[in-house]
C-alpha cells in the first residue's frame, strides 16, 4: 500500500523495522530477521534508486540513502555469511563509501585464514564491481579498501595471552604470519573482462611489493635469535610473491616512477638475504641435532651433513657480503632539499621489551622512564643537544605488554637533508639499534627491544608527518643485520675449524670488519666486536689442536 501512494519513506522504515537489529545488540554486521524479507527489502531499494535517479527530493533522497544503505549492508552480510562470497559486489558497491570500505574490509579479515579459493571469490566481488582507483571521494574504490586491509594488519591488535611471559614473546612473533597473509590479496589476478587488467595487476604488484619490504624489515629486526626456527612471516611472502614476479614486469617497470626500481631491488635484496638465514638455520638445526648425540654414536653421514650445511652457510653469506656492486641494502635516498629549514625527523615504534631467558617483562611507568633515559643515553649528550633529540616510552592503550616509542630529532646533512651516503640510518637508527641489540647503557644488562611495527617519517617543526624516511629503516636494517650474518659466518668458522675444515675466508672477513672503505665497523656495537674476537680466537685455537692431533695420528 505505501508503495501504490508513493510513500516510499515509511515503506523504508517499515522494511527496516522488520529485519534490523534488535535495540540490545547494534551490531550491524551480523544478519538478523527473515532472509527472504532481507533480500525483498535489499532488492526494493536498487530498483528505486535506479527508477527515481536524480528526481528525488533531498529529504527522500536522504531516506532512501541512509535507510537504503542499512537494508543493503545487511544483505551483504546475510549473503557473505552463507559464503556466496560472489554475490556480496553487486550489493555493496551500492553503499556510501565508507560503509563499503568498512563492510569489505571486515570480510576480507574474516576470510583471512580461509581457502585460497574463498578469498579469491571476495577479491572479484571487490574489483569487478568497484573501481579501481576513484576519483569520486563520495563513492569507494578497491584501492581504498586494500590500504586500509594492508594499514589494519599492522596495528596493535588486543590479545588473550597464555600465563607465561615467554609464550607472550613467541606469541608476538607468530603475528608475523597474519600480518603477512594480508599480502595475498595483492597477489590475485584481475580477470581480463575489466579495464586496464594489466595496468592494475602491475599496480597491485606494487603495492604488494613496498608492503613486503616494509614487513621484511620489520621480519628481519625480530629473527636476530640464533635459534633453527624459520621467520615463518617472511618466507610466506616470498612465497606469495613468487609467482608475481615470474611474469612479465613490462607493465610494471613502464611506469614513470623510480619507487618501481628501487622496490623491486629492495625486494631482491631481502630475497637474498632470507635465503642466506634458511641456510645457517639449516646448519644450525643439524648441529642442535647432532650435539645431543654422544660424538662417538654419530654416523660419518651425519657428521658429513653438518659439514656440508656450514659450508652451504658460508658461502652464501659471503656473496652477500663480499659481492659485487654495491653493498647489501645500500640504496643512496635523496632526502628533502638542503634548503629546506626545520625538516625534522621521527622514528615510531611499537615493541615489547624480552629478557635474556625469552620472556616478555611487563611494562609500567618506571620501566618506560627508565628506558626512556637509557635511549638518550645511547648517544652522546652533545648529539642529543645538537639533533634536539626527544625521546617518548609509553605503555601502548590496546596492550598492556607493548610499548610506543617515540623518537624525534633534526635533520642534518646526510641525515635528512641531501643524500644519504652513510647508509647507517642516522642518529635515530643509531639510538634504536642499541635497544634491539640488547645493549642499552643504564638499563637492564640483555634486555631486548623485539619491534612489532616500525615507522619513520619526514615531519615539520609542528610534528605533522609529511612523507616516510624510509633509509632510516633500512640503515637500521644494516646495523643490524649485517654484523650478526658475520657473527654468524664466525660461529660456522669455528665449527669448521672443529671439525678439521678450517675455512679460507677468515681473513676476507677480518679485512671487512676492519676496512675504513666497507664502513662495516661502525655497524658493530661494542659487545659484537668482542664477540667477534672471541669467535676468532676460538677458530684460531680449534684449527691449531687440529693440526696437533693430526701430526700426533701421521707420526
């Protein structure tokens, strides 16, 4: 009868009257009342939004918007929640933009550990009905909806922990994998009936390639343990990424930006590197196995194995460190003009803070004080005066384990200003390396900082972030990184020398520690270099009782 008199407002509050929510539970993304009636009202609303157009007046045209929305919204739902994952385009492409943004955004975490299958069905609902970039800011586009998926999966997520401290820890670390799972959605192939597939599959490529250097770093400053676990997250997204970049990069490299080519290497440079972590994990793994037999009881097989795996070890990890070219993520970033005054620097970081046995210590006001001045104390206190260094520990709203640190300071040249020759990362990488190593002075002796996001930004004397300071990350990444792969090789060499293979790439790596022209010293913290000596001791002594015993045995 409402639609015969044409009173289409109180037929849209009557349907929604008859399938919305009850007042007890507002939640508008669960389905509620008869399907059919969900399914005759969705229906209703896209024939008289297509009937009526333009002719309607503003304040049924708002009604049939706001009312609409709600009506269609849920039927999206209904149907996503029957797995007709394939039908959910049509209805919420209809929705105002950021209840379509919000509506895909919620399917695609809850398919997150579905079938490849299942999210491939939810990823043509989104690119086959929406745009794929818009214009329109009132309607919304794939585009948007994957930067938010790829932005959310970073965030501090709340959790339900385990009693003990050191499943928190592991706990965090298994994140990785989720965070890395949302890369997938980039990894789909449009179908050929859209426009432009090959542009926006190059465009999705690319995305999906800036994300995974941004998550490999974050993979990398977490996976410093000497332990034969596989940073699962990052070997996911080689693995997601594979079959991407097998195909044609013409598209891709045709576009007009320099961010293609440095992602893309940046890309093979990560590849290289966690190819080069299997390896001595692997090493690792057979040695941890072999050490818990009695030497007397091992096979000449099993010895062979561990030999041969530590060799694999070194020689991988020497052509990353002793290649051609240049140095292993050493991409020279041109930072902002020189001219530019007051163009500051910002680090932010959300970690939790473990002990040497792996547990997680619980934060609170005189743990975040503490380390506090124990980040400043990383530099010197003329450094600190000069950069006008400002340093913020919090305990993080959304978890009571996590910590927010803040890092701010000025840029100088090579630090900021002109062209980051150094690849060091600068000051704040300097004061952030401190803590992942475990060696922050005036703070509890081992205590590691492990990260669970990382940013760094160009920012004005207002504190408004401008644009990312990406070669902070990635010289912290080297001061990392690159020390602990040469402890790595030195920690092999001993064994080598053990067990009467004495590698012939010691001095190699002596000289690349020591050469003023690597600029690889300074990477090192104090605790490292000494590590590094004591490792080479050891290699010098196990090779020299070697060769005793052998003349003893040949005499």
């Amino acid at each position: 009868m409402n639609l015969m008199i044409g009173d289409v407002a109180h037929l849209l509050d009557l349907l929604w009257s008859w399938i919305s929510t009850s007042e007890n539970d507002q939640n508008s993304l669960r389905p509620y009342g008869d399907p059919q009636m969900i399914r005759f009202g969705a229906h209703v609303v896209l024939v008289l939004r297509y009937l009526l157009g333009d002719e309607m007046k503003d304040a049924f045209k708002e009604k049939l918007t706001t009312v609409g929305d709600l009506i269609l919204n849920m039927y999206a739902m209904y149907l996503f929640s029957k797995h007709h994952e394939e039908l959910v385009g049509v209805y919420a492409s209809q929705l105002a933009r950021h209840l379509c943004i919000d509506l895909f955004v919620h399917m695609m975490e809850q398919r997150l550990d579905s079938s490849m299958h299942v999210k491939y069905k939810l990823f043509l609902a989104a690119i086959e009905y929406l745009p794929f970039s818009s214009e329109d800011v009132s309607k919304a586009s794939f585009e948007d909806i994957v930067e938010r998926v790829l932005s959310r999966s970073r965030e501090i997520k709340v959790s339900k922990y385990d009693e003990k401290l050191s499943d928190v820890a592991e706990q965090y670390r298994l994140q990785s994998l989720q965070k890395a799972m949302v890369i997938q959605w980039l990894c789909f192939t449009p179908p050929s009936t859209i426009g432009d597939s090959d542009i926006i599959k190059a465009k999705l490529l690319m995305k999906a390639l800036m994300h995974s250097n941004t998550l490999f770093r974050e993979f990398a400053l977490i996976s410093m343990l000497r332990v034969p676990k596989m940073p699962i997250g990052a070997h996911m997204l080689l693995s997601f990424l594979a079959e991407p970049l097998k195909q044609p990069k013409d598209t891709l490299l045709s576009f007009d930006d320099h961010n293609v080519t440095d992602n893309l290497h940046e890309f093979e440079e990560w590849r290289d590197y966690y190819a080069c972590d299997a390896t001595y994990r692997n090493w690792l793994k057979i040695e941890l196995e072999n050490s818990a037999v009695p030497p007397a009881d091992l096979s000449l097989e099993e010895k062979e194995n561990a030999i041969a795996a530590a060799k694999e070890t070194l020689n991988s990890s020497l052509s990353l460190l002793l290649r051609d070219g240049s140095p292993w993520l050493s991409l020279v970033e041109e930072n902002l003009s020189e001219s530019k005054e007051h163009i500051f620097l910002e680090l932010h970081a959300a970690a939790i803070l473990c002990t040497p046995s792996g547990e997680c210590m619980v934060p609170d006001a005189t743990l975040c004080t503490a380390l506090t001045s124990a980040l400043y104390a990383a530099v010197s206190e003329e450094d600190v005066l000069k950069r006008k260094l400002m340093v913020n520990v919090a305990v993080s709203s959304g978890d009571k384990y996590c910590l927010e640190v803040a890092l701010r300071c000025i840029a100088e040249d090579g630090d900021g200003l002109g062209l980051n020759e150094a690849n060091d990362g600068g000051l704040l990488a300097t004061v952030m390396a401190a803590g992942f190593k475990g060696e922050l002075n005036r703070f509890q002796t081992g205590v590691t900082m492990e990260i669970s996001r990382l940013d760094a930004w160009y920012s004005d004397s207002d504190g408004s972030l401008e644009s990312p300071a990406t070669y902070i990350v990635r010289g912290l990444c080297r001061r990392c990184c690159l020390p602990e792969i040469i402890l790595r090789c030195m920690q092999v060499s001993v064994f080598l020398a053990e067990s009467g293979e004495p590698p012939d790439h010691r001095n190699e790596l002596i000289e690349l520690v020591s050469s003023s022209q690597s600029g690889m010293l300074h990477l090192f913290s104090q605790h490292q270099l000494q590590e590094f000596l004591l490792f080479e001791r050891d290699c010098c002594l196990n090779a020299m009782e070697y060769q005793e015993e052998s003349s003893v045995v040949d005499a």
